[in-house]
C-alpha cells in the first residue's frame, strides 16, 4: 500500500480545461457549508447506524465530511492524483469508535453522490462550462471515490485488525493471570472475570491440553465451539500446552463440553473437577496438569477426591510412598502385574464387596481372593486391616496419577 502522503501525475489537459476546473472546484468550495450540512443529514437518515447510535454526533460527522470533500474538491481541480490522508484518518477513527465498515462505506456514497449531483447542477445553471471540463470533472469524482473508499476500507480493517491482536493479547495475558493464581485480590478477580466475559460464581473446570508442538492449538476454536453450546471459557496457548478456565453451569454443560474436547483432538487432556469460587482456580489448573500426565489417553477427568488430591499434593513424598509398597509387584512381568492392578483397583471401586469385584472383572470370586491374597504377600499389608488398606490405596492411586518410575 503506498503511503497516504504520495501522488502521482495525471494525464495533462488543456490549459483551457484546467482553467475551468479550477472554475468549478471555486464553485464547489463556495458551496462546501451547504454541501456539507446536506450530507451529514443524509447519512443520519438514511444509515441505521448513524441514526440509532449516539457513538458518532453530528458534529462529529459534518467534520470528517468536510474534510474529506475538501481533499476531493482539491484533487479535481489539481494536476496531480488525490491526497487521501482524511479518509485513512477516518477508517482509523471509525474502526476506533466501533463503526460498522458498511455503514462507513455507505456513507461515503451518499457524500460522492451528493457531490456529483452538486456538480451536475453547476453545470447546468452555467452554460460556459464546456463539455470536456464536465466530463473531466466527473471522471475525476468517481475516480477520487474508488480510491477515497478503498483508503478508507483499507485503514478500517487494518485498526480493527490491530484492534483483534491488542485484545486477544490483553485476554490472554488476563486468563493466564486468573489460571496461574497471579491475583492481587479478590475485586480484581472480579473484574479480570468481567473483562474475559466470565460469570463470577460457579461451577467450573479447568482444562489442559498437551499440544504437538509450540504455536499449535490442540484445541482450535474452542472458544467459539463452545459458545455454541451456551458455555463461557477463556484459554491460554503456551509453548507445551494449551490451559482454559470453562464455566459449565450444569451437568449437562458438562458432558458436551467433555465431549466436543474428545471430537476436536486425538491427543491428551486433563480436567480439573468442578469448582465453585474462582480463587481455586490455580489449585484446579494444578490438577487438570497431572490428569494431562496421568496414565491413559485421550480425556482425563481428575476426580477431586480426598484419595486422589492426596495422592498428588506431594508428588516427590507421593511416588516414593508408592514405590515402597508396591516394589514388588513392579517387579512382575506386565502379564502377571497388570491383573493385580485391575483386581485391587475394581475391588476399592466395589468397597471391597468380591462378588462385585468378579462380577466386573469377568472371573471367578475366587480368582478375585487370590489375587488380593498375592497382592498382601507382595506388598506385605493386609487387606483386613484399616491403615494397611489405606496405604494400599494411596499407593494404587499414586500409580493412577502419578507418572511413577517402576524401575
């Protein structure tokens, strides 16, 4: 795009037309008030926007319009093509003021049309003006409004681009502020919700997404995705992963929220459980970030058990705890290892009822009794006994959650 100061000569015309141009944009300039304060009516009439919105007065309005048929009255009657520097100022303004591009554009058709049509009526109340200067002079109307709207088109969307990229920095830095527990106090969470557009009350989760390399979005256009279903979030992209803070204000919310996760990436996913006050949120990332690591693939809720949060408050006390107890049956082969793991587990999930255990697990109850009599030689704790089954079971959950080095 060349620069708005730039011009570049026209073809010359006899010095007796260029006179006479110069005759008309007298005329015109004469007739600039009038002019004017006809247009500025007209784009409060006609145009929506103009009309119902208090953003830009009228006052407002009959200034940019002056200044912009000045340059054009200027550029038909000079040697050289037009001086656009109002009309990029007014896309900037405009795109600034939140004025919709469209209405922008017609706006300046009416103000083009209103100035051909004054023209036209110099014209014709003068006879002296001779055919060639009016066809001229039209030529160079039209001319100067194909390159005055596409300045202004041009300015529009190049401030509401920078506009996007100012405020989606701003949103970003604003969410990984709120996600990463970076609040000074709780009015200023209050209003970092606000301006990310999020309810200040509960319940949500928090969501992270491991992402194939940095700048990729594992989840792209999440946001909007889930507008769609009537669900508010904010998200941050950084180098390793993709992390969001959701409101999902029902159950419901929930399980298509975890569904559309599911659709949009093959990859890896932790979820935090649900919250109700966003000042948990840093606590909340820190769990959706150990779900994401957990064993397993694709969506991984962490459940927010006592158990579990237990399990992984203290990772470097949590893992050793872990591989105290169940040294031993690391030490297996994976063929043998694996059924104990699923016994016990599927066992703590039917509150220690062995018939439930068989039952899910598809084998005979005294399979099922055992592999725990197994477990007990191995680990050296009983299942009888209440604190040698609740070291039994943090350990188990460690191995969930914890990437635990069996070696």
């Amino acid at each position: 795009m060349s620069p708005v100061s730039s011009r570049s000569a026209r073809s010359p015309e006899p010095p007796a037309v260029v006179a006479e141009l110069a005759r008309l944009g007298e005329v015109l300039s004469s007739r600039l008030d009038l002019l004017v304060d006809r247009v500025t009516k007209a784009i409060k009439s006609e145009i929506d926007y103009y009309s119902s919105s208090g953003t830009v007065t009228s006052e407002l309005t009959a200034s940019v319009v002056r200044a912009n048929l000045n340059d054009v009255i200027s550029g038909i009657v000079g040697d050289e093509d037009f001086v656009t520097e109002s009309a990029r100022r007014t896309g900037a303004s405009r795109a600034e003021l939140g004025v919709p591009l469209p209405a922008l554009m017609h706006a300046y058709r009416i103000a083009f049309q209103d100035l051909w049509r004054e023209l036209r009526t110099i014209a014709e109340a003068d006879r002296s003006f001779s055919r060639h200067a009016v066809l001229a002079a039209t030529e160079r109307v039209w001319n100067a409004y194909d390159t005055f709207t596409r300045e202004v088109a041009d300015a529009h969307r190049a401030h509401t681009t920078e506009q996007i990229l100012d405020d989606a920095a701003e949103r970003a830095a604003l969410t990984e502020h709120l996600l990463e527990g970076r609040i000074a106090s709780r009015t200023t969470l209050w209003e970092i919700a606000a301006l990310l557009r999020l309810p200040t009350r509960g319940p949500y989760m928090v969501v992270a997404a491991a992402t194939d390399g940095i700048g990729k979005q594992p989840l792209p256009t999440i946001e909007s995705q889930l507008r769609g279903l009537d669900v508010y979030s904010a998200w941050r992209l950084l180098p390793g992963e993709q992390i969001g803070l959701v409101h999902v204000p029902t159950a419901e919310h929930r399980r298509q929220t975890l569904n559309l996760f599911a659709r949009l990436t093959p990859g890896r996913i932790g979820v935090s459980a649900l919250f109700d006050d966003l000042l948990e949120t840093a606590s909340a990332l820190k769990f959706a970030r150990l779900a994401l690591h957990a064993p397993g693939s694709g969506v991984t809720e962490f459940d927010g058990s006592v158990l579990g949060i237990a399990a992984v408050s203290t990772p470097e006390v949590s893992t050793g705890l872990a591989k105290s107890v169940l040294h031993n049956l690391y030490a297996l082969p994976e063929e043998d290892r694996k059924p104990l793991f699923e016994t016990f587990r599927a066992w703590v999930n039917a509150d220690g009822n062995v018939n439930a255990t068989a039952e899910e697990l598809f084998v005979h109850r005294n399979t099922i009794r055992h592999r725990l009599r197994r477990i007990e030689e191995l680990t050296l704790r009983s299942t009888s006994s209440p604190r040698e089954v609740a070291e039994l079971c943090l350990a188990f959950e460690v191995d969930a959650r914890l990437a635990v080095n069996k070696e």
